[in-house]
C-alpha cells in the first residue's frame, strides 16, 4: 500500500497539533493514514486505500458508514432548520424519552457532549446526592479524562496515573481490582461510609474486553445497598451495544443506580448522558444543587440522530446483525488461534471482538468458551484467560501494535492500533467482509 499523502497530511499535523493528532488513540506507528471517507463498512483513506473498518469511530458507529434513510433523513432536517438555539427542544425530550422506556436504570437523564463529561458529572452528583467524597473504581478500567479516575495503585496508596493532577485528588479515589469480590467487601469495611459510589464498566472494554465472573456485580449491587453507596455503571461503551436497546445491565440482570451514557446513544455525533432514578438525577441544576450545564447539551441535530438510530433499531434486524457477525468473528478467530496461537484468548460478546496476546495455553485449547471468553469456570482456559486490567497489560501488547496491527493494515483491515481498544461490528458489515478479515488474521498471526 501506498501511504505518502497520509505521511504527507502527518508532517503539517505535526507542525499545528501536539503529536500530530487530536485524540492520542490515533497516534499509530510509523504514522496515522487519514481518512478520506467512509463507505458502509469501510474506510477509504487519503491515499485512495481502502480498509474494512471494524474500529467504528472506537463505538459510536452502530450502522456503519452509510446511514439508514430514516436516520439520515432526521439529521438533515435538524441540521436545515438551524444549528442550535440555546433553548429547550422537542428532539430531547422524544429521545429522553425513549431511553427511559427501555433502559431498566433510567427514569430521569441529563443529556451531555462526550462520556467524559458524562462520567465528570456521575461523579459530581453522586458526591453531591450522599454527602460523601470517595469513588471505587476499577483498575484498568477507563471513564475518560478526568481527574477522579485517572488513578492508579491501590486504596490508601492511590496517585494520579498521568501528570497534571494533583496528588489530593488521588486521596479520594479507591482504586480495586475488577472481578475480585474480595477486594471490594474490603474497602468497603474499611471505608463504607465516606464511599459515594461504585463507577465501574458492565464489561472492562477499554483493556482488551474483560466480562465479569458470576455474581461480581451482585456483589457489588449489595454493598452499595449496605452501605448507602451509589452503583454506577459506565455504559458509554457498551450501552445500547452489549444487551440491545436494554443495555449491559439489562443482559447482567443488575440495574445501577445511575448510568453513563455516549457513543451510540448520540447517533455517532458528539454526546453523553447521565440516567438514573429521578430522586438522584434531579440533583442536577436546575431542579437540585449539583451544579451541571452546557451550551452544546442536546444538540438537536444529535438528538435527532441517537432518536432514529436507536428507533430503527427497534423496529429491523440490526441487533440480530451485528451480533451474528460478532459471533462469527469470534469464533473464526478462535479457530484460528487455536491452531496457531492457542495462548491468545479470544474476546467480546454481542457486536464485539478482540483477540488478549496472552501468553499461557490451557492444556486442551478445544475445550474454550465457544465465541469468546464467558468466564466459565468449566472452560478449559478459566485460569489463563485475563480477569483484570493488570492482566491484559501482562500480554503481548507490543506485538499487537508493532507487528500484527501493521501486518492488519497492509492486508486492508483496520484494527484498534493497541492491545487494550476493542472493535465492533456493524449493521453496514457482511459476511464476505467478515470472510476477508478472518483471512488476514490467517495470514497475520
């Protein structure tokens, strides 16, 4: 393939944004191709090549490309009767409506711009709503730029995991590991009563995919309860993609007290949400004392969008879609995997996919979960599959990026550039799509 206008278009990104980039993700090695446009399920880049896309904009992109015309059709006469006008809209409530009718959590929702504004604001507002300043998080788990959660080490020994934030932030954060039920009974005895709340992923989906062993939720649904704690999911990533319309906690069976919201919810435009029991949301300004605004804050033509994606999904196939190809990603990789690379684990559930560069084989490689890893302590790969964020760091990650994401890219496929981003299908995806990438993998692993 031919790179040298992306090259090119990277050298005057250099001399105009830090790193050449406005989201680090983005920063691949050598350098970034930059994309032209899209096309269904794929991306045509600015040297004319073209790549099946299972990165989808990191999420947001339920249908691809191309949209449904019943979605496109919203958005265009949103966008032709103005740009915004800093009052109330119709749009909103018609969206927040929808997804308080099928997000179990939801009965009141503040619609926001990003996931990290929705997650600022989760924490904010349970602080606010309890009296109480510490937040639980998960290591490796991610709920945006913010200073709350970009911490790292243990409770007690907690400190900012990048510079620019103080060390007293840190002092309010109780960092523990996901999938140790252990682990949370005990600051919970230790600090039951300073904790606001639990702000953790359904699925850790930004270290590789990691979904939760049996009952870890209910754990922590009880000592929220226990100890008068607010459960917070953050479901920017898998809200309205793992579990349809009804979410991850839908298909976990747990409902939180409170829900992040972005991606999908917005149509594949700029968005967050914050949902929950009305009593807590309606802490938010104008009806409580947490103060929260925006001047972007339900964007009509976002609401128009996240409104008609997630109408069309109710109304055809598309979970059906999304999730079979998933499914069938999965499992092809898996096979191929199991011949030769039968260390690595395969993982997603739903719309989907990554392959953990683990470096432990079980003994018998055909005795797995079929379609990615469950958790299952009857599956022959329980004890080396990763159930952390510290174990999916622990895998190969720089062959990921610096080897077989390359080898990916050259055979026309677009991969997350690092270990711990995961991919997804979509609506605008096929089969021979699906058939074409799992020949790559042949060929790249």
């Amino acid at each position: 393939m031919n790179h040298e206008r992306s090259r090119g278009l990277y050298d005057r990104a250099l001399s105009v944004m830090p790193g050449g980039v406005n989201s680090s993700v983005r920063a691949t090695m050598p350098h970034p191709f930059f994309i032209e446009r899209g096309d269904g399920g794929h991306v045509i880049d600015a040297d004319g090549n073209r790549y099946v896309d299972w990165v989808m904009g990191y999420g947001p992109l339920l249908y691809g490309h191309d949209l449904p015309d019943p979605v496109e059709a919203a958005v265009q006469s949103h966008v032709a009767e103005g740009p915004m006008y800093g009052a109330p809209t119709e749009i909103e409530v018609e969206h927040a409506e929808f997804v308080a009718r099928h997000v179990p959590s939801v009965e009141s929702i503040r619609f926001v711009n990003s996931g990290t504004e929705a997650t600022v604001s989760a924490v904010r507002l349970a602080r606010g709503h309890t009296d109480r300043d510490k937040i639980v998080v998960m290591r490796g788990g991610y709920h945006g730029a913010q200073e709350s959660t970009l911490v790292e080490g243990s409770p007690g020994d907690a400190h900012p995991s990048t510079k620019g934030i103080p060390d007293e932030f840190a002092e309010h954060t109780l960092p523990i590991p996901f999938n140790d039920p252990q682990a949370a009974k005990e600051v919970f005895a230790e600090h039951g009563d300073e904790i606001a709340a639990v702000l953790v992923e359904p699925i850790l989906a930004n270290k590789g995919i990691v979904t939760p062993i049996d009952g870890y939720h209910e754990t922590l649904r009880d000592l929220c309860d226990d100890h008068g704690s607010l459960l917070v999911f953050d479901e920017v990533i898998t809200g309205f993609r793992v579990g349809g319309l009804g979410c991850a906690q839908s298909k976990f069976g747990v409902t939180p007290d409170v829900t992040t919201f972005g991606k999908i919810i917005g149509g594949g435009f700029p968005v967050g949400a914050i949902g929950g029991k009305a009593e807590i949301i309606e802490g938010f300004t104008p009806a409580g004392d947490v103060f929260q605004s925006g001047t972007f804050s339900g964007h009509p033509v976002t609401m128009a969008a996240g409104k008609a994606g997630l109408e069309y999904a109710a109304e055809n196939d598309v979970y059906e879609h999304v999730n079979r190809l998933g499914r069938k990603l999965r499992e092809g990789i898996a096979e191929i995997c199991a011949e030769r690379a039968p260390e690595y684990t395969v993982v997603g559930t739903d719309s989907m996919f990554k392959t953990i560069f683990t470096r432990e084989a079980p003994a018998d490689v055909d005795d797995c979960c079929a379609g990615g890893c469950r958790q299952d302590p009857d599956c022959a790969r329980y004890d080396h599959c990763p159930k952390t964020g510290a174990d999916v760091a622990a895998a190969a990650t720089d062959r990921w990026e610096r080897v077989f994401w390359q080898e990916m890219k050259e055979q026309g496929v677009f991969l997350t550039a690092n270990q711990f981003e995961c991919q997804f299908t979509s609506y605008a995806h096929t089969e021979e799509d699906v058939e074409r990438t799992l020949e790559a993998y042949r060929e790249a692993i």
